[in-house]
C-alpha cells in the first residue's frame, strides 16, 4: 500500500511541474525568436540608414507612390536645408563680418536669433505631424523614416547651439569694442575730477567754520592741495593713478571728520550760497576783462606787421620815380574787365585777398585790382605789389590824399564820432564814394580786407541786378549767427526812421558786395548817404559805422545773391559749418578775431594763411610765422 502512494504522489507532483514548466518554456522559445529576428532587421535597416541615407529617401517615395499614396510633404528635408544654410552662411561669412562694423554683426545676428526662435513652434509642429504621418506606415519604413527624424532633430538642435554660440561670441566682441572702452574710462575719469571738485568746495566751506589754526583746517588745506595738483596734471583722456585715487579718499575722510565736528546742515547750506555768490561776481568780472582784451587785441597792430610796414616804406622810399611804377596801367579804366576794389590799411590782408583771388581765377589776366589806402600807408603797400607782383593781374594802389574832389565836391567829413577807431576811419567810409573814385567804370566787387577767394568769380558779373545798386548776401535767417535785424543798429524808436523804414525789411552784410555804378549815379546815392550822416549826426538814429548806413542808404536798392557767393562769422563764430566754409566763394573774418592775429580761432585760420609765403625774407625779419 505504501509503494503505490508513494509512486502516485511522484506522478502528481510531475504533471503539476509538467503544467507549470511547459507553458514557460514554449512562450521564452517563441519571445526569443520574436526579439532575435526584430533586433537582426533593425540593425540592418540601420546599416542601410547609415550609408545609404540618400538611396533610402527616394526609393521609399517610389514604393508609397507606386501603393498610391499620397505625396509625403517635403516640410521635413527643407527644415534640414534650412537650418543647414544658415548654419553654413554663418560659419563662411564670419571672419569677412568680423573685420567690418561690430555693430552691424550683433544686429544681424540678434535677428537671426529672432528668426530662429520665432520659428522654432512651427518647425516642431511639422515634425511632429510627419513622426505621426510616417508611424502609419508599415514596418521597415517606418523603422528608416524614425532614424531620418532623429537625425534632423539632432541636426536642428547642433545648428541652435552653433547660432547661439556665435551670437554670444558677437555680443562678446561688441561689448569689448575698443572705443567703448575708451569712451567709458573717459567718463570714468570726468566723474571723479567732478568729484575732487565737489570736495574740494565743501572742504573750503569747512575751513571757513573752524578757527583759522586749528589742527582740521590744516588737514583740510593739505589734503585740499594735494587734490588740486591731482586735478591740476589729470586729463579726461587719462588713467587716474592709484596715489590720485588715495589722496581723494583722504580728503574724504577729512570730509567727514570736518563733518562730524560742524553737523549744522543750514549752517553749511548758507555758506555755499554766499560762495556760489561769489563765484559768479568774479565770472562776470573775468567775462568782462576777456571782452575788453579781446577788443584791444582786435583793435592793435601786431609787432610783426608794423616791423614789416616800416622796412617795406624804408625800401619803397629808396627806389626812383620810375622803379614805383606798375605795369598795364591802361587796363585800370577799361570797363569790359573784371575790377575788384579793397580799402586797407594792412599789408598782409590786402596781399591775402589779391593772391587768393588771382589764384582761384580761370582768367587772372582780365583781372584788376585797386587797392585804396592811407597815406602812411601807401608806400609799404605800394612797395609789397612792387616786390611780389600778381601774376598776370593789374594792381593800382591809390592814397585817399590824392582824391582831391572829396574835399571839394562834398563839404561833409568822411568821419563818424566814436570810440573805436574801426569806425571813425576814413577808409571804412570810403566805400559810399565809389562811382567818384572809379568814374569810368560801370560794375565793381568790393572786398573788405578780411576775406579770403576759394572760387573764380567770373559769374559774379554776369548775375541779374534787376535794376538794382547792390548785389549781398542777406543776414535776415533767425537760425544762423550772421542774423541781424533792422533794429539791432537803427533806432526805430524815432519817427523820422520809422516812418521810412520797415523794421522787418531783411538785412544785409558787407564783405563782397557787387555794385552797379551807373545806377548809383542815377539814383544819386552818395548824396543820400551824407544826408543820412548828417541827420544822425544831430540824433542818434543809428549806431557808427558803416553797415546801418548801408542799410538805409541802399534800401529797397540791393538784391540778394546766393548764400554760397559769401560765407560770414569766421571771426568771431567757431560753429560755421565745415560745408559751408568748403563750398563758399569768398570766406569773411568779420568780427575782432581776424586771422592775422593771435586770438583768431585756429581752425579757419589755414584758409588764410595759405595765400601767404612764411619763407619770404621780410616776413622771415620782422619774425612773422603762420
């Protein structure tokens, strides 16, 4: 009984291990087959994606145009070439942009970025509706067509880190562009100079609080010294050096000992107001002491040229009578000839306005040129053109004592009661005599002996006067420094002036003026003119000089030439602009800082001097240098 049990028991429990073992058994042979035989294709299918990427594409579009589906959309490959040019685009125009404007490069790469990103949400949406398109088709292709999207994301992703990588690296070379530097340390350097400013005020507002001996003020005056000499020998173009930096922050520290010992703040405020105060009195009074040296220095002749005055009289005195004669002197009545007439009494500028307009003229020889002068000065100038002869252009140089009829024909005096001696003279007045000192002529350009020619003026004389005397260029525009008004010089204020003039007629400017004489003498303007002179000798209805009565001797008489005949305001203006200077036919120094002086402003001063030789030998003694 007990062997059949026992051998009952071993059939049971071997059926039972039977029933559990074999289901398991066949399901891992079927599984590994399944893995096997999947895993064999992927890596085939991988193979052929790997080295045969191109073949791959167009026979899948073959296959599923040959089930007759539709045609896959192309979105997928053109992303590819998309961010694949730009990446190549990139990376070949890099070295040429870099060596051109930084500016321009970040600019360019910002946009790029913005592009990049902007389109980034539509380039995943395509991708992910193509992952979705290509898991609807079967097997082995769409095994390939998942390979080929992991590919371009990976190639998408790259070309993003590459255009990041070179937008940082632009950012980079503009934010350490050289002149940025520069600009940033010079405003570093303005800054603290301030600063060294600020404390050296307050430290003088202290000294004044505490007693004259005491140990701050002695502090407070060495540190404020040591500061000074800092600001003194610091330049805004220039580094501050370490012991710069340290005697500030002792004079700080100074500062707020001084600030601890004397807290009052109204006490402090009080004291600044009073220096403020001060400080502005004597900017007034130091304003005032440039005017007047200004004008003294504009009103008295340089060493340099009284020198050169004296040996050219000493010289021209030693010549016969026959050697002080110029040449062509029959050209100085012909009518059909280009005359041109300077009132002076200065060597050099009456020889920097003939040099210059000789140089710039396309026919010197149709030119001639009447210089009128005192008698003192006749000789010099006359033996400065004897010497230095104008090329093929005729010279006259003429004394006003030889005009005998300004004696006799007109019983008024030539002068004006002023102060300044530009005013009372005679030659400055000259000019409203010209159709009796130049009778035979019909046309004349007159030059005031501080102008400079850049251009031929042979259209001058053929401009329309349209029955007009006087040919200027107006100095009526409200937004340019030449502008005048009427009433700047003329008292409107009068009834016998108002009546007759209209404050807002527009002005005008001496300097070049064209002059048709024939008309002159019919409207018989000389004699308009020294009834004017007259009439505002008894009240003051202008202020002297010339220009007022110019204004209502030739009014309504006087037509407007271009702006670009005459460029005004380089005698006293340093703002003309620089295209206005370079275009204008004749330039003007009028104002105190003529170009033969040492207060001229330097960067019109060139225009000037060229039209001089330094190296000429009585320049060279009398120590006359550009």
């Amino acid at each position: 009984m007990k062997p059949f049990r026992r051998c009952q028991r071993i059939l049971i429990l071997s059926l039972l291990s039977l029933s559990v073992f074999a289901p398991i058994l066949f399901v891992s042979q079927r599984l590994k087959n399944l893995t096997y035989t999947g895993r064999k294709e992927f890596i085939e299918d991988l193979s052929n994606v790997k080295y045969r990427a191109d073949t791959l594409k167009l026979s899948a579009v073959e296959q599923e145009a040959g089930e007759g589906l539709k045609e896959p959309r192309k979105v997928l490959y053109e992303d590819t070439d998309v961010v694949s040019s730009v990446s190549y685009s990139l990376g070949e125009n890099q070295d040429g942009k870099e060596s051109g404007n930084v500016g321009d490069i970040t600019d360019t790469a910002e946009r790029m970025e913005n592009v990049s990103g902007t389109n980034n949400e539509s380039k995943e949406g395509d991708i992910q509706f193509q992952q979705r398109e290509i898991s609807s088709a079967s097997g082995e292709k769409g095994q390939i067509n998942q390979e080929l999207v992991q590919h371009v994301q990976n190639e998408q992703s790259q070309s993003r880190k590459v255009i990041d990588q070179r937008i940082k690296e632009m950012k980079d070379v503009k934010s350490n562009h050289p002149a940025q530097k520069v600009n940033s340390n010079i405003r570093r350097v303005a800054d603290k100079i301030n600063e060294m400013k600020d404390q050296m005020i307050r430290a003088k507002a202290y000294m004044t609080f505490a007693p004259p001996n005491s140990q701050l003020v002695k502090e407070l005056r060495l540190r404020t010294k040591e500061v000074e000499r800092v600001v003194g020998r610091t330049h805004k173009d220039s580094d501050l050096s370490r012991s710069a930096l340290q005697k500030m922050r002792n004079l700080e520290a100074s500062l707020s000992k001084a600030s601890r010992a004397f807290p009052d703040c109204s006490a402090m405020a009080t004291k600044l107001r009073s220096m403020t105060h001060s400080a502005e009195e004597q900017v007034g009074l130091q304003k005032k002491q440039v005017t007047f040296l200004y004008h003294l220095a504009g009103s008295t002749t340089p060493k340099g040229l009284h020198c050169l005055s004296m040996q050219l009289t000493a010289e021209y005195f030693a010549l016969d009578s026959e050697e002080r004669q110029f040449p062509n002197q029959h050209k100085l009545q012909d009518p059909h000839l280009y005359h041109y007439a300077v009132f002076s009494d200065n060597v050099l500028a009456c020889a920097v306005v003939v040099n210059s307009t000789v140089s710039t003229a396309m026919e010197p020889e149709k030119i001639v040129f009447h210089v009128v002068t005192d008698s003192l000065n006749f000789p010099a100038l006359s033996m400065w053109f004897l010497l230095n002869p104008p090329g093929k252009a005729t010279i006259q140089v003429q004394s006003i004592e030889s005009f005998e009829w300004l004696s006799t024909k007109y019983k008024r005096p030539l002068i004006q009661k002023s102060t300044d001696p530009r005013y009372a003279s005679e030659l400055n007045h000259l000019r409203f005599y010209l159709p009796d000192i130049f009778p035979a002529l019909n046309k004349i350009v007159l030059f005031d002996h501080d102008v400079v020619v850049q251009r031929d003026l042979s259209r001058l004389w053929s401009v329309n006067m349209k029955g007009k005397v006087n040919g200027a260029v107006e100095t009526c525009r409200d937004n340019e420094p030449s502008f005048l008004q009427m009433d700047t010089f003329i008292n409107f204020s009068d009834p016998y002036v108002a009546n007759r003039f209209d404050v807002n007629a527009c002005t005008w400017a001496f300097g070049m003026n064209l002059f048709d004489l024939q008309n002159w003498r019919r409207h018989k303007l000389t004699t308009l003119y020294h009834k004017y002179m007259q009439l505002g000798s008894k009240k003051p209805l202008w202020v002297a000089g010339s220009l007022p009565l110019g204004w209502v001797t030739f009014y309504n008489r006087t037509v407007a030439l271009d702006r670009r005949w005459h460029a005004l305001g380089l005698g006293y203006d340093s703002g003309v602009v620089q295209g206005d200077v370079d275009r204008a036919a004749v330039i003007h120094y009028d104002g105190i800082m003529k170009p033969w002086l040492d207060i001229a402003i330097g960067r019109y001063k060139g225009y000037w001097s060229k039209y001089l030789n330094y190296d000429h030998s009585h320049l060279q003694r009398c120590n006359i240098h550009a």
